[in-house]
C-alpha cells in the first residue's frame, strides 16, 4: 500500500522532543509516518544517495547518532524507530514480530520513494531490513551487515532455551515490569564500559520506562524461537543477496550473539569485504567514526 506524501510530517510543534533527549547528542528534526498501528518516527537527514539504517533492541534510530552525523554530509540518512521503540508509537494491539516490523519498513522505503538504497542493518534489523533486499533486490545497491543473522537459530540452544523461558510468565515479568532489556542486556553489549555512560544509557531506558512501552522488547525476546520459521523462510531466498555489495563490520567481542554467526556470513558471501573490530555487540556505538569512514568508502567504492 503506497502512502501519500501527507502521511510524513515533519516536527512543527506536533511533535515536541521529551526533555529527557539530549539535542547535542540527537540533533536531528523528527519526522513522523503515520501508519494504521500508529505513528512511526524516523530520522530523515542529508541529500545525496539514500542510506536506510535499521536498528534492534532495545535500541532506535539513537544508536545510528555518530553515523548519521558523520554520513548525512555526503548522504541521506532515513533511521526509523520500530514501533514499540524510542520516539514512535507503542501501541497495545500490534503484533511486534519481525515480520511485522518489516511491513513497516517497506511501507516507508515506499513512502519516501527511495532508489538505489545503501542497507545498514544491525542486530534485529537484520531479519527486519533484509526482507526488504530479498523482495526488492533490483532497488538496493549495498548493503552492510553489523553482528546479526538471517536464518533460524533453532540449532542454538542456549539462544532457543533463553527465549523461550522469556515467553513465559517470569520472561514476561522480567521484561515489561524491569525494563530486563535496557536495564540489564543493553550493558553487556559492550565491551568497553566506559562507551555506555550514564547519559547515554538514560537515552535507552526512558523510551522504555514504564511496562507499556516495553512490549516491542519482550517481542523481540519471544521472536528468537517464535519467529523462526520467518528466519527460516528469509534464509531459503539468501542467493538473492549474491550481486548486491556487502561489506560485514562485525564487533568480535560480542557476548550476546556468537562469533559463528560472523563465519556463517563469510561461508555464504565469501566475496563480501569484512572489517572486525574490538568492540562488542553495539559495534556503531563503541566505533562509531570507524564505521562510519568504512560505510562511506564501500559506497565511494563504486
């Protein structure tokens, strides 16, 4: 379904930045499309060739900052925030299912009518921004891979044994009354404490602060084992992927996915460039000028 251009607004007063966000750290105008689960907020900066940069949990379009400011003087920066996550909507009744998510993205790659798009895809972005290049192959000219997946994760057991303890009752509690995700996952995707400061930390937590709101990270959390035959699905059409560019930026001290997934990559897409660095799961975070230099060289590189 294509959206008419009024769908997307820009923030004119209807939309205020909450106190708590920092505009140094997050200049950025705040765009909104609206779509029938609720409004979606993207980040929508530069001119030049679009890059569509698409975040997981428990993060938003706040985890690309380094990247769209370093990038959006050469480029265009589109950086939704999933539903369920940072400034857009957290609806009661949307599914919150990689599939889902999905749908929303391409209704705004739709929207905004973007050509010949540079992919950047990251933890649960993965699943969710692939299905856009394995359905529109034709419209995307690169993609880079940052510690994520594409395939089920069936044969990884303690993956499987911990999603679906988080299903239940206790997974659900820990999740939407603690803040399990931001409060407790989100430091041990790093490496190096000292890039997870207090401030930044806040910026991850108030958009999940109360039960409500952290529906999208319980989903997520669930999704691992449920949505598995939707991983499944997304792998079966992976040669589809073969003549676009990929560049792998991987930070190899991840705790919360296993380096294998980096090989399984490299196996499949042998051609693609790989870049490891030091860093952990929220490799954009803890290297954010590096991976920004290295996302404008693979699209320089023609």
């Amino acid at each position: 379904m294509r959206l008419t251009k009024q769908a997307a607004t820009i923030d004119k007063g209807t939309m205020n930045s909450p106190k708590w966000l920092d505009r140094i750290l997050y200049p950025f105008a705040h765009r909104t499309l609206d779509l029938p689960a609720g409004n979606m907020h993207y980040v929508d900066e530069g001119q030049g060739e679009p890059i569509v940069l698409v975040h997981g949990t428990p993060t938003w379009s706040f985890v690309w900052r380094q990247q769209i400011k370093a990038l959006s003087r050469n480029y265009r920066c589109i950086a939704p925030d999933h539903l369920g996550f940072g400034l857009s909507a957290k609806p009661a009744g949307f599914a919150y299912t990689p599939e889902a998510h999905a749908d929303n993205l391409e209704q705004l790659i739709d929207h905004l009518q973007l050509k010949n798009i540079t992919l950047v895809v990251h933890d649960f972005g993965g699943p969710i921004g692939l299905r856009y290049a394995l359905r529109h192959p034709e419209n995307v000219k690169k993609i880079v891979i940052l510690n994520t997946w594409m395939w089920s994760l069936e044969e990884e057991k303690k993956i499987m044994k911990i999603s679906r303890f988080m299903a239940g009752g206790v997974g659900r509690f820990l999740y939407l009354q603690l803040g399990f995700s931001a409060n407790f996952l989100l430091p041990q995707g790093y490496h190096e404490g000292k890039h997870l400061t207090k401030d930044i930390k806040l910026h991850y937590q108030k958009p999940l602060s109360t039960s409500g709101s952290r529906m999208g990270t319980w989903g997520f959390a669930k999704a691992l084992h449920e949505s598995s035959s939707y991983f499944d699905e997304l792998w079966q059409q992976h040669e589809k992927l073969r003549t676009i560019d990929k560049l792998l930026l991987w930070g190899e001290k991840d705790k919360l996915l296993p380096v294998h997934f980096l090989e399984r990559w490299q196996q499949e897409f042998p051609e693609a460039k790989t870049i490891k660095y030091k860093a952990g799961h929220f490799v954009q975070e803890e290297r954010g000028g590096e991976v920004a230099d290295a996302i404008h060289h693979f699209i320089l590189n023609k």
